[in-house]
C-alpha cells in the first residue's frame, strides 16, 4: 500500500512517515492539500502552507467515512465531539482507511508502524481492485484465456485426437471428389463415351465407396466427441464447484449463491460445448483451408487470386463487429446472472413472497429481468446479422469472377489465362466452394468467441481466485484440548474498517464463556475467528498454544460443533441431516443425541420418523424443530469445543430449559462459547465477554459484573426493562385479555 504519494510543496517526503494528497478542505472547498503524518500528529497542508495540526491522543478514533463522490476523514471522540479533517477523492479511500487503522492500532497499543504491510492489489492497466485474482478479469488476454481452456482437453488427448483424425480423413476425401467428378464430365458425360463402362462404373463406386468411409468416419468422430465432451463437462463442472467450497466466507460473500450457480452450470455448460465442437472444428478448418489454398493456386493461381481478393475486407468488417458483439455479450451475461439471482432469492423465499402477498410484483420483477436479458442478447445478435449477409455477399463475389473469367477461358478468349475444360472449371469451383466453407466457418467464430470469452473469464475467476484462508505448507492435525486465546486481535471483514479492535482473552478448556454485547460488536465475528471462516488482520488466535493458521482446517473443524444462528437443514430426511457431520454414526448414537436435544419426541411424531423427508431447507419443520435437529446433530458430532450462536432462539421458555439441561451434560468437560441475547440464560457460564463498539470491555462471572456496573450491568437492565414493558402492555397497563369467544348462532 503506498502511503507516500506525494508531499506538499517546499518539503521532502522524508520529513513524515505518511503524506497523502486531499481535494477538499473546510466547506466542500476545492484545494490542493497534504496531509501529512508524523510519529505523533497530523499535519495539513493546502498548497505549501500548514493550516491545522492534530495530535494523535486529540481523538478516541480516527475513521474514514465513504460519501457521495469523495469520502472523509474524521476525528472522534463520541457523535456529538467528531471533526472533518480533510476530504478526498474515492482512489485514495483505501491508503486512507489505512492510516486510520495504523493510528488506531497506535492509540491503543503505543506502537505505531512505520510501513503498511497490507497491500491491496489493482490491475495495472484499469486500476481496479483484483480482489484477489490472478489477474484482472476485464483486462485479461482473450488467447492466453483460450489457451488455458483447451489446455484442459490434454487429459482427453486419444479420444480428441481419433476425433480430429476421423475429420481430417473425412476432409481429404471430400477433396479427392471433385477429381472423380471432373473425370466423368470431362471424359464420359461430354463427349458421351458409352464405350467404357467399366471405368464409368469403378468412378461411380468410387463415388459410393466414399459416401459410405464418411459414414463411418463420422459416427467414430461422433462417439469420440460426446466421448470428450462428457468428460470434459464433468470435469469442469467438478472443478468450479470444488474450488467454490474451498473459497474463503469473504471470498464467497461477495458473490450470490445465483451467480456461483450460473458459472458452476451454464458457463461451465457453454464451454463444454464450445470445446469439444469448435476446438475440434478449428483444427480441421484450418487444415482444409491450407489444403484447398494450396490446390487452388496450383490449378489456376490467377483465378485463385480473383477467388480470394475480398477476403481482406471481410476480415476487417468482421473485426470490428467482434469488439462490438464483445460489449453487447458481456452486458447480457451481466443481465442473465442478475436473471438467475432473483430466481434463486424469490425462490428460496418464497415463503416470505407468499405471506406478504408480494406474488404480483414479484412476477413484475421477474418480468423486467428477463426481458432486459431477451433485449440484451437480442441486441449482440441483431449487430451480427446485420453485418453478417454484406460480409458474406463480399465474400463470395470471388466465386463470380471465377465463374466468368473460368468461361472465358473455356471458350478461349483470354490466352493469357490459358485454357480450361469445363469438368475442371467445375473442379476448380467445387474446390472455391470448399475454401469458401472453412471461411465462412471462421468468420462465425467471433460471434462464439465474443460469448464464449465472457463464460470463459468468470470461470477462470472463481478457479484461478486466490483462497486467502489456506492450510499452512507445515499444518499439522492436532488432537484439540480446548484451551483458546486471543493476543490482540483486530479484525474486519474490509481491513480499513475493523469490526473487532485488539482483543486479548483467554478461555480455559472445559468451561462455559459467554459473549454478549450489542448487536454488530463483532460477537459472531470471535466465533467466525475461532473457525478459521476468516483470517485475522493483526495478532493471533491460538488453539492449545498453537496458532490456529498452523492447525489444518479439516482438523480443526472436525473438533468443533456449531449450532449457528439461522438454523440450515439440507434436502434429505431427518436422518441425513443429524448424520451429515458424522455420516458412520450408528443409529443408537444419533437417538442418543436427539434425546438430549430434546428432538427425539417430535422425530417419532412424524410420518416416517427419522426417515421422513425435511424438503427445502426443512420446510416441513416448525423453527423450534429445525434448531433442535441442528443441536442433536452438533451433540452427535461429539466435538472438544462447543460454539452455540442463538442455539436456543427459536425455542420457547419450557422446551429451552429442558435442552439447557442435556447441553450442560453435554457440555462438561468441554469448552463451550455461547451467544445469547437473552442474558438470563448466559448467567450461569464461568466467564462473560462483553463486547462494546469492537473492543473488549470486561470479563468476568455474573455477579462481578453486575457488582461493576458497567457495560454488561446497562445490557442487563435495558433488557429487564424492556421484559417488564411487554409483561405490563403499553402506557403501565397489564396485556388485554382475549375476547371471549361468540356463542354459537341458533
């Protein structure tokens, strides 16, 4: 990350550690500023003059704060003590945020780093953010692209190569054709020679037997092909989804589960097919073209050169039409995947659509999707076949002059042509005709290439994406005994906006901690940490002594069971879900830990019991059984630390209690972190964590932290408080009583 932009006039950027430019100072006013930092100060300069200096220890935290065509920096104490430092342009938000996060780091540590030692890589060309990618997706070479998508074919190369094989043989009898036929007018049709049908009958089978070699030819081609294509599909297919599992949550969270669906199967799909016909296609095109090129120049290189004068010209209409029909594909790719998008989200929620009566403009959304992706594509096709009919028609005004000037020559009117039978004259446009197919065929191709290279660079991004979370080369698989500690640990989903700001605590193996506080403290963000779902941006997180990153992630999360916030059940039976993080379990331990989950009940109570089908998303099950399935399949997991997230949330006060007391066997002699935002039922853990605005605030049990005061005993009240209000009903009054009801009607 440069911090060292540039520095104000008359000084030296030795003198600071950072200097960063700012186009706006005081009211929205235009200027030519610096902002300088030193080790203890920040130092503002508009032109060469100084106009404000800010001691680091002024402000509690300093922050940067995205507006509408420029962001901000501020200094503040609470909302009410806040200052605008200076304003800049939206290309220097991130070396910005950056000195922020230094500063801060500074102000509650007392060391201040003199380098960034993040860096934000852009693309050298456009300047946009890789978000890490190999290389920039818009600015990436389309023939490198085209190179590593047939490099996949290499471990089909047999079966592709009998295909290519069988085309190319199917190719050069084609050519041996026109000769057979040019013998038979020359020598047997015109001067009407009845007196061999010997030879006229050996041409005519000839002719047969040709038919019938590229009949077997090309259903070997076929089987080869589909061969390919199948595998190659998979194979592709498999990949994409491989490497989208083995992304990072921040990786992931940045795309919807729509358009990962659109590049596992469409893309993938287009591809595949792009491959295995025009790869193949290509080779052999090519070849014909050289073949016939070469055949045509020996027989007549003067008329060759009429048949091949306009193709220049058609090659450049061509050209400029691809960057065109490029533009319009990549906007309906654009338009399909926000079509596939609100597919998937209505679809999912459609529950949601449903009990808010919302189907009509849901339809209405659907509608406008789909029409934009129809226009969008439309629009890519009508430009090429506008242009297509004039290039062909260029194209084949050579075959013309062929023809006249080959007649010519028949009845010998141009000596310096020489001469020409009419069986050859018809041989040598067969054989135009045949150069012409292979360049018809090539001037489609941009067309398929400019929608085949949008497919091919979204899918080249998701596999070529760096995974950021990876096991270390030296990751060992380690027999967890529960101890965690976190040593001042920052934390945020982007690296200039921390959610969690030096946090530093340790939890003992075999006890109970809680983590309270706010919503948006970072509480779930600790138990993302505690599963590696993120890396840390400063400091560490430790597993019995040994940095979590040095731990492998399949170890690591084997020896943690989760019952997450929103309860998620796969498509399968009850059965299938309760055994999905331990599919050897025998069926007495998955009762086992249904009845502790207080599951059990409900799971007998259903048509089919344990192998009664969920549907999506377990449809079928109320929120109170959907969450006790996912505790049973925690409990089942049998895991060294248990993490629950709102385990209890959608249960009511009875059936909590009753769950409460299996987890707490369940939990004993292991180390257990739980979320709850009903404190109540975190007043019995070992140890409370509170959270405020990112930071550590206290520790402690219940009790002391009640006796402190603080931040947890103000949670607490406003919590009793709001109890109280909804006991009593609005205004003091107690909740009115439910009518009684009708008597019925005589």
């Amino acid at each position: 990350m440069n911090l060292l932009l540039s520095a104000p006039e008359g000084h030296q950027l030795s003198e600071f550690l950072f200097s960063l430019p700012f186009d706006f100072y005081g009211k929205a006013k235009k200027v030519n500023g610096h902002l300088c930092v030193t080790r203890e100060e920040f130092i503002v300069y508009i032109d060469s003059d100084q106009v404000d200096r800010i001691k680091f220890e002024e402000y509690e935290e300093y922050a940067c704060e995205q507006l509408i065509g420029c962001s901000m920096l501020v200094g503040r104490n609470d909302d009410r003590d806040m200052k605008c430092i200076c304003a800049f342009g939206q290309e220097n938000f991130i070396a910005f945020a950056e000195v922020c996060k230094i500063v801060n780091h500074y102000l509650t540590t007392g060391i201040l780093v003199e380098q960034s030692d993040i860096d934000e890589p852009k693309c050298p060309k456009c300047g946009l953010p890789l978000d890490g990618y190999t290389e920039c997706p818009y600015c990436a070479s389309k023939i490198k692209t085209f190179s590593k998508l047939f490099g996949r074919i290499k471990p089909y190369a047999g079966p592709f190569g009998i295909a290519i094989g069988c085309t190319i043989l199917s190719e050069l009898l084609n050519v041996v054709s026109p000769q057979i036929n040019k013998i038979l007018i020359d020598d047997y049709v015109q001067p009407q020679n009845t007196s061999h049908w010997l030879g006229f009958g050996a041409l005519c089978a000839a002719m047969l037997l040709i038919v019938v070699i590229n009949t077997i030819l090309d259903w070997a081609n076929m089987k080869a092909s589909r061969y390919v294509s199948l595998n190659l599909g998979q194979d592709l297919r498999q990949d994409v989804f491989n490497k989208t599992l083995d992304l990072s949550m921040a990786s992931i969270s940045k795309k919807t589960a729509g358009d990962l669906i659109n590049r596992v199967s469409n893309d993938a799909n287009k591809l595949q097919s792009f491959m295995t016909d025009n790869g193949k296609n290509a080779v052999v095109r090519l070849l014909s073209l050289v073949i016939v090129t070469v055949i045509v120049f020996v027989m007549n290189w003067k008329l060759a050169l009429f048949a091949i004068l306009p193709i220049p010209f058609v090659i450049l209409i061509v050209k400029k039409a691809y960057n065109i029909i490029h533009m319009y594909y990549g906007r309906a790719w654009r338009f399909q995947n926000a079509h596939s998008k609100l597919l998937h989200d209505v679809l999912n929620g459609i529950r949601v659509v449903k009990s808010c009566g919302t189907e009509e403009a849901e339809i209405e959304k659907y509608r406008v999707a789909s029409e934009k992706w129809a226009k969008s594509a439309s629009k890519a096709e009508i430009v090429w076949y506008l242009v297509w009919p004039f290039a062909d028609f260029m194209m084949t005004i050579g075959n013309y002059f062929v023809l006249y000037f080959g007649s010519l020559m028949i009845l010998q009117r141009i000596p310096a042509f020489g001469t020409m039978t009419l069986g050859e004259l018809l041989q040598f446009t067969s054989y135009i005709g045949m150069l012409y197919n292979p360049l018809r065929w090539l001037m489609q191709l941009p067309r398929q290439i400019a929608d085949v290279s949008v497919s091919a660079s979204k899918v080249f991004e998701i596999l070529e994406e760096h995974t950021d979370v990876r096991d270390d080369e030296n990751c060992v698989d380690l027999d967890i005994q529960g101890d965690i500690s976190f040593d001042h640990v920052f934390f945020g989903y982007k690296i200039y906006n921390p959610v969690l700001k030096d946090i530093t605590c340790h939890l003992e193996k075999g006890k109970m901690y809680g983590i309270v506080g706010h919503s948006g403290v970072g509480k779930s963000t600790m138990i993302n940490l505690i599963l590696r779902l993120y890396d840390v941006t400063q400091g560490s997180v430790t597993i019995d002594g040994v940095d979590i990153r040095k731990i492998s992630q399949k170890s690591l999360r084997s020896q943690v069971g989760v019952v997450l916030q929103e309860t998620y059940l796969f498509e399968g039976t009850v059965l299938d879900n309760l055994t999905y993080a331990k599919p050897d379990a025998t069926f007495e331990e998955v009762v086992e830990a249904a009845k502790i989950a207080h599951a059990h009940e409900f799971i007998t109570k259903l048509p089919d019991g344990y192998n009664t089908r969920v549907g999506n998303k377990g449809y079928t099950l109320s929120g109170g059984e959907r969450q006790r399935v996912a505790i049973a399949r925690a409990i089942l997991h049998d895991p060294k630390i248990i993490i629950l997230d709102e385990a209890t949330a959608s249960l009511d006060t009875e059936t909590e209690r009753q769950i409460q007391e299996g987890l707490n066997e369940l939990c004993k002699g292991r180390t257990t972190i739980a979320i709850a935002h009903r404190l109540s039922t975190l007043s019995n853990a070992d140890c409370l964590i509170v959270l405020d605005k990112g930071r550590l605030a206290e520790v402690g049990t219940h009790d002391q932290l009640m006796r402190r005061k603080g931040v947890y005993y103000s949670l607490v009240m406003a919590q009793r408080k709001t109890t109280k209000m909804k006991a009593v009903g609005p205004q003091g009054l107690p909740p009115a009583k439910p009518a009684p009801n009708p008597a019925p009607a005589n």
